[in-house]
C-alpha cells in the first residue's frame, strides 16, 4: 500500500484555495500510485475557528470545500476539521472515498450506539478499513496510548495533531523528536505503521513544526518531511512486513533554539502576509531584545519588508549598534533626532526611555506614510510577567518575543549569530536584567541573574508552584516573594499587551489573574496542607467529604447513568441520524448532510 502525506500551510477560511492546493496533490498522488493521501489537522478550519464554529455562513462553506473535495479527489483521502459540541472546539476527519463523505469520528460513535443501544461512556477508538488494512486515527498523545496499550489494534496508526508547537515539548517538534525516542513507543508497542501528518506554519497565535514522518513497527523511518517547509511524499507500506527496511532514513537532530526561532519565524511571517500587510517597522534602540527582532523579522521577511526607527533612547554607543545592525541586516532606517525627543522630554518633565518609544511609535505614521506596516514590539514573557517597561509596548499590534523568556533570547541571539554575525557583540554585552528581584552580589553575573529569575517565573507561571513551593526547594523567601507580588501586580497592564504567538506549556495569556483579588499567599506548614492533601497530591477524606456535600446540595451527581439521556445539541443527534439511515453520507443530491451540523437547515 503506498500512502502520501501533504505538510500544508493553510489559511483558515480560504476554502477556494485550500480546496484547489489539495485537489492540485491528489492529482501528483494519482500519477504516482497513492492508495491513500493524508492531509494536516489545520488544513480546512484551523485548529479552533472559535465563535466562527456556529455561524451558519462558514459551516456552509466548510461542508461546500468537503463537498468540492469528495467530487474531485480520485485517491482515498483524510482530510481534518473541527466541529463545535458543549461550546469547545471538537476535532474530526472526514474520510472521503468514491465520493463520500464520512466523518470518522461520528462514525465510530454510531458504530457503538448500534453495538450497545446507548452512547459510549469511553470514547470509541477512531478507526476505518481500506481493503485489507485496519486504520487507527489518533488526534492526540492519549490517542496514540490507545493503540500503544493495546485498548485497540490497527494496522497503521494516523496521527493527526491539532497541538501547536511547544519550546517546552519536544515531540511537538515531530521528526526531529524521534532519534531522542519519542513515538518509537507508540509504534513498537502497538506493532503498527505510524503515519504522523503535521500542519506547519502558522495559525493565529499557533505555530506548527511540520516535520511529518512515516515509522514502521520496529522503528525505522520510512520518510520524513522538512521542519517548518511544507512538503508532500508518498511512501510504500507494508502491514505484513517484519523489517528491516531497504532504505530508512535517518532522523533529523533536534536543536531547541533553531527549532524555536524557525517557529518564531513562521509566526511573525504568517501573522504578516496571512493579514495583508506589506511588512513591518520596529523601534531600534540599540539594546539586545530589539536587535533579536529587527534579525527575526529580517529572516521572516527579508530586508526590504522590514523598516527600523532609530530611537536614542539608551546613549550613544546603543545608537551606534542600533546604526550598525541596521547595515548588517541591509534594511532601511529612520531617525528622530536625540534634540527632538530632549525637547520632549523637558517639555513633559520625563526622559525616560519608554517615553522616547512612546514617542517613536506615535511619530512612526508621518515617518513610513505609504505602507502598510505591522507595528512591532520587542517585549519578552519575563518584562511582561514583572510589569517592566509597558510603556513600550503600547501603540504596537504584534508581539512576537511575548512567551519566550530572556534568557531564551539571549541564547536565541547567539545562536543566530553563528548564521551570520549580525548583531554586534557590544549588543550582547548590554543585557537588561529586571531590577528588585534577587540579589547581585558580586560573584553573581547579569546572565546568572537573568537565569535565576526567569527560572523562577517559569516555576510558577508554567508549572504553578506556590510560595511554599519556592521558599522549601531553596529559594529565598524574599526573592520569591518579589517574583510573585510582581506578576500578580502586572496583571492589568499584560492585559494591554498586543497578541503574540503561544510556544510554550503555559502562556502569560492562560496565566490570566483576577484583578481586584486581596487574597496574599503566605509560605504554609505541613500542618495546614495536611489538612487539604493526601500524600498522593488527592483530597483528604474530609475534604472529599465536604465535596460530596456540595454536590449534594447543588444536585450534582458523580455520573449519569445512561449517556444516551445526557443532553445532547439536535444537531449532533441529526448528525448520527443520517448516518443510521444511510450508512454514510453521500454526495449525490443537493443537500449532502440532510440535517445535522453542515446541512441546510
């Protein structure tokens, strides 16, 4: 059996085109023999349309590009959406075969209704035959354990992932993730072809590493797709085989911070052109966080998209870097006069730096008046997480450095550098640590500083840890007491920080606190947690009591009985419904879905 994979870059709504860019590979996948062509989890809807999930115009126009697809496609095709159930976004595949459209999911579940009388408690493994062969589909890392535990069997796996790209997790990385052993696993243990088909590029604030593979059940690649580059192959498969494969191909290294800038990349790339901007400007001050995104956005859109405005806002030797990284990256600056903004500055009685971006960005319209520009920031996750500097960040519509800490970028600049020394070194040297945080003493460096502190942001921003958490693993209490008074007294002004990509297990975004709580955390004794946690991290029975009671007197109950009387949208039950009738839902006709989630009703 040979199957393709497409790694496509695709723009959420432009069925027109996505339509054609699939038919244009099935057409390749025919001339070379395909027996089944797998597409990405972002390729129609994206990976959360969100409140575009209920307008009828856009379901519409998803169950029309599906419709397209099952009259032009002539192999065998999987081809990912998402549908809307209890208002969260719900992955799905539609598998479209001589002219059929059958979204497998859905199927899986009638398949057990009609097995029970009644719906699922567990959800039913996703799976489907094509002649002889058993397919599993998996859209996750618990859906992947089905097979690898042995819950269910298949002869080749699918795995279609909706997560993003995570700096924190490498197996988001794909391909590059196996020769450090992730997936092997999945394969070897559930004996099965694992095909891993990745979206890449960039999907509103989600970025997707491509890196797309083929691995046999012992373990070697049988293909690979590029990092980051869309890409399409089609590759022999042998359920029945036992290996070794003639020609396996070696799995690519994995390197974390080329991984990270290819993905802040694609980002800002794809935030640009999939918005129609004809580029963007950046304030240039000369110190190491604006020169990291005058280089990111240099390698996202080449020199001519990028424009810089030299502000003198940290002296003149920053100014000189700032000219000179300017040269090296071959785009063009402007530049407001030091006498301009020291008349400012006396005028409104601050000379801050942060005033004199303030004043960049509000001068930066009559300066670049005939493009269209995305304004830039250079803010990173640990200024954001401390409330430091917010003055530089308003008036700008994109933040791509907002969920990597500094010392990230640090090592991100240099890393760089190796490519091709772009940014100076004094650049480097001029590293900002926030102040009022941990002591300095004197065998304590900037970068140790750095280190140290955003090692306690993530402790407590990607990881939750508490203050007893901080001060019983060593942290002095009152540097762990600055880091949280200041995230949590940050909170507000975060809220005005323009969006920026998430590539990390926990964004500032999803750490959101409330505003007006007075609530203070305080380092507690074992005597107080005894009192709420077992040992295992579960409730005490007495707290588990006192659960119990509420429940009881909000008339919650721990299950319902029967999942076929849990409520359930009529559009859902329409959905099984055809599938009762008709074994699968059919093109021929006018309405192709009858009733249910796409159908005209």
């Amino acid at each position: 059996m040979k199957i393709a994979i497409a790694q496509m870059n695709a723009t959420m709504g432009a069925f027109e085109d996505t339509v054609e860019r699939i038919l244009a590979h099935d057409r390749a996948f025919v001339r070379q023999g395909a027996d089944l062509a797998v597409y990405p989890a972002c390729v129609l809807t994206g990976y959360d349309p969100q409140t575009l999930l209920n307008a009828e115009g856009f379901q519409a126009d998803v169950a029309a590009a599906l419709d397209s697809l099952a009259d032009g496609c002539s192999v065998p095709s999987l081809v990912p959406f998402v549908f809307e159930f209890a208002g969260a976004p719900v992955p799905e595949v539609a598998y479209i075969h001589e002219g059929r459209i059958v979204p497998l999911r859905m199927a899986s579940y009638l398949a057990n209704v009609n097995a029970r009388g009644s719906m699922p408690v567990e959800e039913p493994a996703v799976q489907f035959q094509l002649g002889d062969t058993d397919f599993g589909v998996a859209f996750d890392f618990a859906g992947l354990d089905v097979y690898s535990q042995g819950v269910e069997n298949a002869d080749v796996i699918v795995y279609l992932p909706f997560e993003g790209y995570n700096t924190d997790d490498e197996a988001t990385s794909m391909a590059s993730s196996v020769g450090d052993g992730f997936y092997l696993q999945d394969a070897t243990r559930a004996n099965s072809w694992l095909v891993a088909v990745n979206s890449v590029g960039a999907q509103d604030e989600m970025a997707y590493a491509g890196g797309s593979f083929i691995l046999a059940p012992w373990g070697e690649l049988a293909c690979v797709l590029p990092a980051f580059e869309e890409a399409a192959a089609v590759t022999e498969v042998e359920p029945l085989a036992e290996g070794p494969l003639e020609d396996p191909v070696a799995p690519p290294s994995y390197h974390r911070m080329r991984s990270l800038w290819s993905a802040l990349t694609v980002t800002l790339r794809d935030f640009v052109d999939k918005q129609g901007w004809d580029g963007v400007w950046l304030p240039m001050t000369g110190d190491l966080l604006s020169c990291a995104l005058a280089a990111l956005s240099v390698d996202a859109l080449g020199p001519t998209r990028v424009h810089g405005l030299i502000v003198p806002a940290m002296g003149g030797d920053a100014v000189a870097d700032a000219r000179r990284l300017a040269s090296n990256l071959r785009i063009g600056c402007e530049e407001v006069p030091a006498e301009t903004l020291s008349a400012v500055g006396e005028l409104l009685g601050d000379a801050s730096p942060s005033l004199w971006c303030r004043f960049a960005r509000a001068v930066a319209p009559r300066i670049f008046p005939d493009e269209r520009l995305l304004p830039l920031t250079s803010v990173d996750k640990t200024a954001l997480a401390l409330g430091q500097d917010p003055d530089d960040y308003h008036g700008a519509l994109f933040a791509p450095f907002s969920d990597v800490y500094r010392t990230d970028l640090t090592a991100l600049v240099s890393d760089r550098n190796l490519k091709s020394p772009v940014v100076p070194r004094t650049v480097q040297a001029r590293l900002e640590v926030p102040v009022g945080i941990v002591a300095l003493p004197r065998l304590r460096s900037k970068a140790r500083a750095l280190s140290d502190i955003d090692s306690l942001l993530l402790r407590v921003i990607e990881r939750g840890e508490s203050l007893t958490d901080l001060v019983r693993a060593g942290t002095p209490p009152d540097e762990a007491r600055a880091v949280l008074s200041r995230v949590i007294a940050s909170e507000l002004g975060r809220r005005t920080c323009p969006v920026g990509p998430v590539l990390s297990d926990r964004s500032l975004v999803e750490h959101r606190m409330p505003l007006s709580c007075h609530w203070d955390d305080r380092v507690r004794t074992d005597e107080e947690l005894d009192g709420v946690f077992s040992d295992d991290g579960e409730p005490t029975d007495d707290v588990a009591e006192l659960i119990g009671r509420f429940q009881a007197i909000a008339g919650v109950e721990a299950s319902v009985p029967d999942p076929a009387e849990a409520a359930m949208p009529t559009d859902i039950r329409g959905y099984l419904r055809d599938f009762a009738l008709g074994g699968g839902l059919s093109t021929d006709g006018d309405d192709i879905w009858g009733s249910g989630l796409f159908s005209k009703n």
